[in-house]
C-alpha cells in the first residue's frame, strides 16, 4: 500500500451479521453508539479530517467496519454508500473501503461496490480450517473464504484478509496453516487479531470448557510473531497486530479473559528483536570466548536503526534483563547505526565487528 493514508472509520457494530460468530461483540470492539448513516459519517468525517489536517500527498478513505457490509440490504448498503460518495464528490476523500463475510459477496456486488467508489474490501476470514470455522459459528468453510479472496482480488480490488490467532478448536499447526493458505492467496495485506472472550459473546458461556481456553498474552506474542516472520518475506504486509484500545474494549469488565494488550504489536516486534539477537549473539560470542581465555567478558553494542530502539529495549525495558540472563558473559549495550534500516541490527564487539546487517525477520 503505497504513499500515506488516512483511513476514517465508520463503524456498522454488527449491522448485516446473518448469524453471531462465537468471539464477536462489534458494540464493545468498537466503542462507537448507534447513529444515522447520513449525520453520523458526516460528523465522523468532519472530526477527522479537522484533527488530521489536509495535506496534499495523502489520500483519505471512508471505512465501513466492524459488521458485514454486503449481507445487507441493498437499500442500506447504497444509502452508505452514497453518503460516502458525496464526501469523493467535494473532493475531501479519495474512496471507500469495508469489511463483510467473505460468504457474503458475487461479482455483480463487486462491480456495484466499485462503481460507488469503493478501492479496497477487507476479508474477515479469521481462519481457514473447517473445523475452527465451525466451532466459531461462522456458517461457511474455508475453501468459500478463499473463493470470497481470489474474487476481490480479480474484480481490483486492494484486498485485505483479517486473520484471528487463539479462537476456540484452534491449534497452533492449524493457525500456521490458515498463514500459508493466506501467503498462497496473496491478499495485499492482512491484519492479525489475538482473539480474546469479550462480555456478551457466546465464547464467555463457553469459557469452562477445555477447547475453549485463550491463548495466554506469552503464546499471542510468539504465534503472532511467527506469523509476521513468514509474511514479512511473502511481501505481505502485516498492517496490524491487536485491537485497537477503544473507549469500549478497554471499559472495566468488557474484557474477560484472553491476550489482550493495549500495545500488542510493540509486544510482537520487541519478542523478535529479544530473540534475533539473543539468538546471534549468543552464538557468535560463544564462538569468539572459546578462543579468548575463559570466564573474560565481552562488551558488545548493538547498532540499531533510530526507529528500533524501543522494540530492542522491550516494551516498559523488559528485553534488558532478559539479555543480561540469557546472554551470560556479555555487556550489552546499543546505540544508533544509519546504516541499518528498520528491522536489522549490526553487532559490535571491543574486539571488534561482529556482524554488519542481521534482520529480524530472517
Ligand atoms: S465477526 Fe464479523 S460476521 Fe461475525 S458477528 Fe462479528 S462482525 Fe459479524
């Protein structure tokens, strides 16, 4: 997705859901109350557009989420719409995109959306193994989703998949499954949702029940970051990791159980840097105090893009101890480096380099 975009959400809390899938609860997901589509987007857009500002290299798009846009009726659908296409007609947004079912679209939908000026359609897929789909209530099975991606991909659309870690039945073989099918579908990009039991979901009555326990925020954090390892290389942009911190997710009680985290996506990068560079160090320094006299210890800074510094120190420093009781023998320390770009580090020893690029997704 190229250049800088502000995307102004509008949220649907569920409009259009032929059926409730087992973890979903939009009203609380999205904090946002029930308003007239005309008045409410209008006011939406306005708020959003007077804090952000304009600027010329920016394109704006209206986004109907949180619901499924095309199961409904087609007199809502074109009444959304077309509130949207004024705002393209002044010349204050540049186009439209939305979430729905991937059981819920055809061609001739497709050519309607697009005519009305919407650019990019976003997937709730949430996993592709039949069984999880089923244990989810989601009504449709894994190869509808892919029909549903390779359609909007075919009709030009930019196509999103969104994507759940940790939903009831889900295994960890069968999430890594649901990432390669996504890879080989090649969605434009796709965001990663830890799934976590919301109050008022059919999941919380379930939450006695062994297949439906949570992923703990440990096991989110490294399935996630597994995931973006793997996508990173497919070209696939992962362009989210966690639900956004609304007023409502984070409301006292709304949250029952699962691997919430208000900065997840900083949890994710912070676990991949811990790791590379344990990984690496370790092995290097190792390999150098085996030629060095024993029990010596060796200095060594990281040199990190500006960028990067945070996800190397960790989330609150926690990655600091973390080096210092796995990497025994070795002061660590780090400092800028304008040579490496986001994601890589070099490695710099008293004795000398040690590494010059290493990249934490490889
Ligand atoms: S996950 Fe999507 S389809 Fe399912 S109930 Fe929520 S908004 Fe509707």
């Amino acid at each position: 997705m190229a250049g800088k975009r502000l995307i102004i959400p509008f949220f649907l809390n569920q409009e259009g859901c032929v059926r409730r899938c087992i973890f979903c609860n939009q009203h609380i997901i999205s904090g946002a109350k029930k308003t007239d589509a005309r008045s409410g987007l209008a006011e939406t857009v306005a708020a959003y557009l007077a804090t952000a500002g304009s600027r010329p290299d920016r394109t704006v798009q209206i986004a109907f989420y949180g619901g499924s846009f095309t199961s409904l009726e087609l007199s809502k659908q074109n009444e959304y719409l077309r509130c949207g296409q004024q705002f393209i007609a002044q010349g204050v947004v540049h186009s439209l995109r939305l979430s729905t079912r991937p059981d819920s679209l055809d061609q001739d939908g497709c050519r309607r959306l697009q005519a009305f000026g919407v650019r990019t359609v976003e997937l709730g897929v949430q996993s592709l193994n039949d069984r999880v789909l089923a244990v989810c209530n989601r009504g449709h099975d894994a190869a509808v989703a892919l029909a549903a991606v390779k359609l909007v991909k075919d009709q030009g659309f930019e196509t999103g998949v969104q994507l759940m870690l940790g939903l009831p039945g889900q295994s960890r073989e069968s999430f890594q499954e649901t990432v390669e099918k996504t890879i080989a579908a090649g969605p434009d990009f796709v965001r990663l949702y830890p799934a976590v039991v919301l109050r008022h979901t059919p999941w919380e009555l379930r939450l006695g029940d062994a297949d439906y326990q949570p992923l703990s925020l440990a096991a989110a954090v490294e399935w996630c970051g597994w995931a973006l390892k793997v996508f990173k290389p497919a070209g696939i942009p992962v362009v989210r990791m966690g639900l956004h911190p609304s007023d409502g997710l984070i409301a006292p009680g709304n949250i029952v159980a699962g691997p919430y985290h208000p900065a997840f996506g900083e949890l994710v990068k912070s676990y991949l840097f811990r790791e590379k560079v344990i990984d690496i160090l370790g092995k290097l320094v190792l390999d150098r105090q085996s030629r060095l006299e024993k029990g010596r210890r060796i200095s060594v800074s990281v040199g990190l893009h500006r960028a990067d510094v945070s996800a190397f120190v960790g989330h609150q420093r926690a990655n600091l101890p973390e080096y210092c009781r796995r990497l025994e023998g070795i002061d660590i320390g780090w400092h800028v480096d304008r040579r490496q770009h986001r994601g890589e580090f070099a490695c710099v020893a008293n004795e000398g380099r040690l590494v010059d690029h290493c990249s934490v997704f490889s």
